[in-house]
C-alpha cells in the first residue's frame, strides 16, 4: 500500500469531520485507520480526485486481507498502537 492510500483516507477524514482541534486528533487517526480497514474489506479505495480510480486495484485478495489484519491490530489493541507511534 502506498503512502498515498494513506493519505487519501486521511483526506476523506477531514472532509467528514468538523472538529480538527489537538483534543481529537487521536480519535481522527482512528478514523483514518477505520477508514481503510474499510476499504481494504471492501478492496476499493477511491483516488481522492479521480473517484472511478481504485487506489487498491494493483494489489491481490491475499494483500488486501494482511494489511487489513494489520489495521484490524492497530485499531483493537491500545498497545499495538502505541508501539508503532513510538516507532
């Protein structure tokens, strides 16, 4: 997954949210993260402007499905999370 899928869900976080001050930040990384564990269950991700691009189309089910474990991790386990932002 590129940075740019990453970017992307962010971008469509900050369209869908109001509040960006520094008490919701951590509650909007979530979001982030919700975001594409959604996209990758789903294995479409939208180009943020071209919408009938797939940002996910060059990767397999097999990939899709690992780095949706992976998010799953971050966003079930306070302590997974923590150890990847101290990285």
């Amino acid at each position: 997954m590129s940075s740019y899928c990453l970017r992307t869900a962010l971008f469509q976080e900050i369209d869908e949210t109001l509040d960006w001050s520094s008490r919701y930040v951590g509650c909007h990384l979530m979001g982030v993260l919700s975001q594409l564990e959604e996209a990758l269950s789903t294995g479409k991700l939208p180009h943020y402007y071209m919408s009938d691009v797939n940002l996910l189309s060059g990767l397999t089910s097999k990939n899709t499905g690992e780095l949706r474990a992976v998010v799953h991790r971050l966003l079930s386990s306070k302590d997974e999370m923590m150890s990847v932002l101290r990285q």
